[in-house]
C-alpha cells in the first residue's frame, strides 16, 4: 500500500475528528499531548520567528494552525488529501477563523521562496521516501529567520510499546467478550505497520535539516507517558493524574538525554532558516 492521495483520503474519511472549541480543558492523554505540544511551539515560535505568517505541511486536521490562528497568526494549511482539508475549513469556520487551504504535495510547495515566517509539520515527515527532499522544499518558502518545526512519531522502541502489550490484551479480551474471534488476537500499535512509517533516526532529521540550510538546529524525544486502554471513566483519571504531572512532562521533553530517547514516544525538531 502507497501512502498516496488517495489513502490519506480514505484514512482522513475514516477519523472522527473532534468539532472544534476553543480554550478547551485537556480531559484525555490525546488532548494532553496536543496541550503540551501547543505551548512549546508557540512560545517557540514567539521567541524566533521573525512574523506570524505560517504555513503548516501536511495539515491533517491542523490542530497546532487552529491553535496559532486563535493567537494571531495568518494560516495556510497545505495537505494532498481534500478530506483533510474539508475537516480543517469546517473547523476554522466553526471558530469564525480565517485561513487559507491549499490541496498540494510537501515536495513540491505552490508558494514562492522565502513566503513564511514559520513552517510546521506534524506526523509527516515519518511517511517521507526522501526525507531530504521534503525538508529543503518547506525550507525553501521559508524566509531568512524564519522557523522551520516539526513532531515525528517514529516506529521506535518508548514506553509506548510496553504500553501496546497492555492495549493488545484489552482489545483481545473486549473483542473475545463480544464474540468477535476474527479480531480478537490483533496486535495493537502506536503506529500500526500498514501505515508504512520510514525508520528513520533523531540524526536522520537533524541531518537533513543542516543540509536544507537551518541553523541552531534543536531536537528532543517527547511524551513520557503512554496511551493505555481504559474505560472511558479511568482516561479522565488518567488524564488528570498526567495533568499533575505536566511540570515533569515538560522537564523530561527538555532533557534531551539518553533516556529520554530511549523512552519517549516523539521527536521534535525545530532551526532557523540562513539570513
């Protein structure tokens, strides 16, 4: 299977996306990585980038643009999939935002040199044939001292995978109740293997953005805390559990150790464009 046009529509077709609400309180571990990863880039991005016009790569469902537009910034989302972006216009118009969205190929961007103060991707990169291809062409629309950022979901060993042994067995047992005994012994993963994740390192993409001309290139492992399969009732336990704990979950996505590479469950990667 090719992550294609065509599958991303028919992935996208199959998500339930979540209406959009703004200033909405992080009630599961979802909501939570979203949270987190919301407040670091936009105090990164109020720190280094020279403007707020943003252009996000492969939008999906946009949840960091959303994020931007309700601070000020000017969006353009850009995804190959038409699903995607109906999502995101429905998503915007429900929250009376402006942006504009763009069906097009990360490796080859409609935008001229140098367009954006800031350009992000999520979950992206990962699905690359030429991860250096990619970057150098969102590089390329970005201006001089502009931020280029990105999260990766690499399919690495974390704490996530010690966490899927523990979803397997509550999908299988779930499953076994119900009688379905076709899906009861499905292995359950983070990324599932049909999506076709490159394997990419944390050098990988710290190389490749060195070559696409960023400097002060940063990169660290995110997400000490997994995803478990639990009532609906213990995800909001779990959740609020995670919440008192945010002070460390910030501490460990900043410590940029070998444990932390070991055991987190993201990348992410962020430099500035040569002036």
């Amino acid at each position: 299977m090719k992550n294609d046009q065509r599958w991303w529509d028919e992935f996208w077709a199959r998500q339930s996306v979540p209406p959009a609400t703004r200033n909405a309180t992080p009630d599961t571990w979802y909501d939570l990585v979203w949270h987190v990863t919301f407040e670091y880039w936009y105090e990164c991005f109020g720190k280094h980038a020279p403007g707020k016009r943003m252009l996000e790569c492969g939008c999906g469902s946009a949840r960091v643009s959303q994020y931007m537009a309700q601070r000020g910034y000017q969006c353009t989302l850009l995804d190959n999939s038409e699903q995607a972006l109906s999502i995101v216009r429905r998503n915007f118009e429900a929250l009376s935002l402006d942006g504009e969205f763009v069906l097009g190929d990360i490796t080859n961007i409609c935008f001229g040199a140098g367009e954006f103060d800031v350009v992000y991707s999520g979950g992206v990169l990962e699905f690359q044939d030429d991860l250096g291809c990619a970057v150098k062409e969102m590089v390329r629309v970005l201006k001089p001292g502009g931020v280029f950022a990105a999260n990766v979901v690499p399919p690495k060993f974390s704490i996530q995978s010690i966490a899927d042994i523990e979803r397997t067995v509550a999908y299988s047992l779930r499953n076994l109740m119900k009688g379905n005994f076709r899906d009861a012994f499905k292995r359950v993963r983070q990324i599932p293997s049909d999506y076709q994740v490159k394997t990419w390192s944390l050098n990988d993409y710290v190389r490749a953005c060195k070559e696409a001309g960023l400097t002060a290139v940063e990169d660290f492992v995110t997400t000490p805390f997994p995803a478990l399969a639990l009532p609906k009732a213990a995800h909001k336990l779990y959740a609020r559990a995670m919440k008192a704990l945010l002070p460390q979950w910030r501490r460990f996505n900043e410590s940029r150790s070998r444990w932390s590479e070991l055991w987190g469950i993201g990348y992410a990667i962020y430099g500035i464009k040569r002036g």
